[in-house]
C-alpha cells in the first residue's frame, strides 16, 4: 500500500474542529479560532492541501514564537466610497483578509465596485478562499497578494526580489460551477516544489532554473535557483505589478522588505493583500450574466480537442470536482501529515484528528 | 540601404497633424477627430508602431464602410460611487477609452478607487494609452480589453475562441519613468506574427501552434495554427477572465460573438474593455508611494544578472527611451507604411504627411 493509498479521509466539519482546538490551546479567542479553522478546512476541502491544515503546525509555531498578534485591533485605516485600506494589527492572515473580503463585498453593494487593502497582514492561505466570499453574494471577487518569501528575481537577474504574487478571480454562473482562477505568476508555485521533493520526485524543466540559468530539476536543490515566471518577462512584469499594488500601495513590504515566514518566526511579516467586490448588478442584470457564463462552460468545451488532450477545462473545474469528493468522502489526510498533527494533539494535549 | 535605415523620422504634432486631416476628411468631427489623432501619434511615439498610424488606412476604410459611428452619443448608461459603464455607441474606441479614463480619474477622487467599463466600443490603440491617462493626475491606472479577433482556443482545443485579452498597469515613481506594463496574455500579440510575415522572418518556437499542436514559425501560415498563451493553462484562464470581465460584463462581444474587425468592415463589433483608476493618496501618501517605487527601480537594476543578460529591465523602460527618442528626432516611417499613406492622401485628397 502507498502513501497516496494510505490517507485516511477526514470530514471537513471534524478537520475544522481540531484546527479550533489547535489555535484555542495557543491562546486564540474562540471566535477567532472558529473563522482560521474553518477557512483552513475549506481550503483542505477545495484541494489546496499545501495551505489547510497542512500549515497547522507552523501557524502554532509562529503563534507560541510570538510572531502573531492574538489579540489583534484589526481596524479600518482609510475608507472612502469606492475602497478601504486596513491595518491588520499582525493578525493571522485569515481573519484580517476575511474581514477585507466583507467588507468589499458590503461596500461594493454600494458602490458598484469595491476595493479593500491590507499592511500588516499574515499569510491567509489560498488565493481562491478570499475571491470566493464576494462570490456567496453573487459578486465577483477578485484577490491579490504578495507571497511570504521571495522565489525568484527580476528577469534576468539572480537576486531573490520578488514572490509568486498569486492572483485569484472568482465568477458565478447559473447551473454551471463558478469560474474561479487561482494562479502564481510563476510557472509552478512554490509549494509543488516542496511537495515534489517530500515525495522524492523530481520536477519538470521549465519550474526552476539554476543561478547559470540552467534547468533545474531536482526540488532538494531549490535553495540552488529559482521558479520561473509565466512567459519570461511578462510573468515577472506582472507579478511585479501585483506586488506593487498588494504591497506598497497597501503600505506593506515588498522587494527586499519580505520577510520569509518559514525562516523567521518572530518578525512581523507585514504582509500586503487586496481584495476587489464587483456587485454584477451595477453592470448588468445579474441573471442574463449568470446565463452567459454557462455558455462560456459549454462553448469552451465544445470545442473540437488538440491531439493529446482529452477534454477542455475551465477555471475552477478541477478544484469543483475535488470539494465535491472532499466533502463527500473526507478530506485525505496522507501519513505523514497525520503523524505531524498526532504530535501536535499530544504537544498542546487536545483531542487528536 | 534597407528597409529599416530608410524610414524617415516624422514629428508626432506632424503625424497628429496628418490623422487628423484623415479623419475631418472622411467626415469625422473636428474635435473628436484631434482626440483620436493626438492618442494614435502618442502609440506611435511609445513605440506601439501597429497600433498607431499603421491602422489608420484600415480605420477609414472602416468608417467609409458605415462600421463606426461619426456622430455617436457616448454616455453613461450606469453608474454608483465606485464604477460606471458606458454605452460607446459604436464610436471609435479611442473616444470611447479616452472618456472612459478621464471619468474613472475623475470618480477615482471622490471614490478612491472608480472603475469604468464600456459596451459598444471598438479597438483603441495599445493597452498602455488609457492605462497612462490616470497617470498624468498622479494616480495609478489599470487597463483591460477583450481583442478585437479570436486568435487562440481554450487551452487544449482547436476552436478559436479567444482574444490575447492585454492588461496594461501603470505606476507612477518620483525622479524615475512611471512603471508601465502592457502585455497580451499570449507568449506574442499577433501584430508580432504580422511584423514578422511582412518582413519574410520566422518565428521562434514557443509562439504559435498548429492544429496538429506542432510548432509553428512560419508566420505566413499563422491562419493554420493559433497563439500560445503565457504559462500554458494559467495565461488562457487569465485571458478568458480579463474577456469575462472587459466584454460579458459590460454587456460586450465575447467568445463566438467575437467580430473580427479585419475581416468584416460593417458590424459593429461591441468591443468591451475597462479602466481602473486608483487615487495613491485614498491608501498612502503619495510622494513616499512614489519614492518606494524609485527604490523598486535601483533594487530591480541592482540584482546580479544571469549569464547571457545585460541588465535588468522595469516595465515600460524600452518605452520610455524609444519615447524619448521618438519625441527628439520623429516616428520612424517605413516605407511601406509611407507609401500606404501616401495612397490614402492621394485618395482623400489631402495634405499627405
């Protein structure tokens, strides 16, 4: 029996109720703790397993080190109609970005369209999470942030300027699964890299490149090299941008500013996030959108295939099919993973997964 | 002496000069025809060479073929604190963008952040023109189109469905150029493969594909195969969304309704895209914000380089030298492209440039 074929499948409710536990043990309010909790799952039940629960024991790490804020004032800074700009009081990453996402989405049922920034905000987790509250609204919701550590150099250069600054952009439909993108600007994000390497697999040419430019293929010798962005200089140009606005605008660190969060678990990250709320309505009728989405899923789909491929994908396609097996079969807990969180159980004396 | 050595330079107020007369010539009112005129000798002083003076033969023919409107009625058909959408009532898209943007910097203001969408608009011109109006009010400016003919297919199939959808970000610095991005979500924009077909080059692989999936440098067979969009699957997501957001919801072509403007002179193509404007100062004072982004440029520039690059590059450095350079000694005309123009003076019996 394999690793793969050995993960017990763990329902998303008793996932989130152990990740409560967890954070409840370090000292986080109760409430707090339930909202982290729960998006952690919900990242676990969409299949972004490389930032549920799978960050737990750093997050506790980080939190017992003191590098987050348990009591945080997480408050507005500025606001006018159209934006908000928070301070995030060195919170958890979570519940600063939960609370952005709310608040675009009531603000932009004002004003058509709203934009909330973030400084002093922690790792959240996937990009996705945060697109898709606008969407339980109707809205669309769209999510940029800057990475926890930098991975790559400006195009053509070697120095470690810049992060995977992931964009995500969540569109609902009618009876078809919502659009929702979630993408690094690099080819590969970083976590396939340490995922690769924990199953000694090696990854292929075109993620990494080496400091002479060459490919880069075994994921234990990342810390030799780089991820490269999508399409060369564009992808850097963009993640660039994106940095620049989830970063510096918000008054948050960039460039070398970037504190990598694995590496130093006592230094406030000051991480950067935004999140726009597009309230369809201002636009369009909301249902005559909706509809047009559905044909969007079916035209792609129609289409005739290239050799080699056995059908076409939308946005979000993948991860719908996955939260469906998750929150039917479990969320799948692989070994490894399920000894960590054993330990932890026993290290904060809580009841284990 | 070739092609390239003999272009002549030509002033832009002198190539304004020119359109200008083209479009009073074909019945275009004199204010809206200086609009037009003064954005396509801008293009052409940034470098975008297909997308200024090269398009205006094609853009006469169009509206001598009745596919624009002369007389149009733009309005705001909606609007809230945050966004409006326009109705460009099939009038030059330039017109249409022009408005677009300076009402968004204008909401921005108020609003912090205004985004501005259109319907029945037509191709503007490069990405970067509208992204820079914010810009020259000290704000940031963000820019997204749905193009104007579909040249690839969702990723994996044959069908052309999409557009290279370009997104254009601009930023500006304190004593440096602004940073502005301007790239399709393909590895090449087609005006590339065209540049490439008249100059009886190839193209490197990596650009386009066959339907075969094989790949495709010739680019006098370009209608045999399609582009390749950035990173694979992420750029056709992040193209098929910017289309989502530029063109359905604005009420714009999308997918099949796309109108291949070459192709066809008369139907209105009922281009959609969308401007984004941010006031720096709603979220952080704007000379630190612009001062951060100075230190963005020598942090960039100031990495080691990988073998076989010179230096780093920002985003709209190339630009702002060929800007400069062009503004001093004149846009170089080609002679191909200056007999065109030749032909059209001739034909609609003006000063010719």
């Amino acid at each position: 029996m394999t690793e793969e074929t050995a993960a017990r499948r763990v329902r998303v409710e008793r996932l989130s109720g152990f990740i409560e536990r967890a954070f409840t043990a370090v000292g986080m309010p109760a409430e707090d703790a339930r909202t982290v909790a729960s998006l952690m799952a919900e990242a676990d039940a969409l299949g972004s397993e490389g930032h549920g629960v799978f960050r737990l024991p750093q997050y506790v790490k980080r939190i017992r080190a003191g590098g987050v804020n348990l009591r945080p004032d997480i408050r507005i800074e500025r606001e006018r109609a159209g934006m908000a700009l928070l301070d995030g009081d060195n919170a958890m990453g979570h519940l600063v970005m939960h609370r952005a996402a709310e608040l675009a989405t009531r603000k932009a049922a004002e004003a058509g369209v709203a934009w909330v920034g973030a400084h002093h905000s922690n790792h959240a987790g996937p990009a996705s999470l945060y697109a898709r509250i606008p969407l339980r609204h109707g809205m669309i919701g769209l999510y940029v942030a800057v990475g926890n550590a930098n991975h790559l150099p400006p195009w053509g250069g070697t120095e470690l300027l810049l992060s995977t600054n992931p964009i995500a952009i969540a569109v609902p439909a009618a009876s078809r699964p919502p659009l929702v993108l979630d993408m690094a600007t690099t080819v590969a994000a970083y976590g396939k890299v340490k995922t690769r390497a924990q199953r000694g697999e090696t990854m292929p040419e075109g993620w990494m490149i080496d400091r002479q430019g060459r490919p880069l293929t075994d994921p234990r010798r990342a810390d030799e090299g780089f991820l490269l962005p999508i399409g060369g200089y564009k992808g850097y140009g963009l993640g660039l941008m994106f940095g620049i606005l989830a970063g510096i605008l918000n008054g948050a660190a960039f460039g070398r500013d970037t504190i990598d969060f694995n590496a130093d678990l006592v230094s406030a990250t000051n991480t950067g996030q935004f999140v726009v709320a597009i309230d369809i309505g201002a636009f369009i009728d909301p249902d005559a959108f909706k509809r047009q989405i559905d044909i969007v899923w079916d035209t792609m789909k129609s289409s005739p295939l290239l050799p080699g491929f056995e059908e076409i994908r939308l946005p979000g396609e993948r991860t719908h099919h996955i939260e469906q097996d998750n929150r039917a079969q479990g969320v799948p807990i692989h070994p490894a993973l399920d000894r960590s969180l054993a330990d932890l159980a026993a290290d904060l004396a809580i009841e284990p997964l």
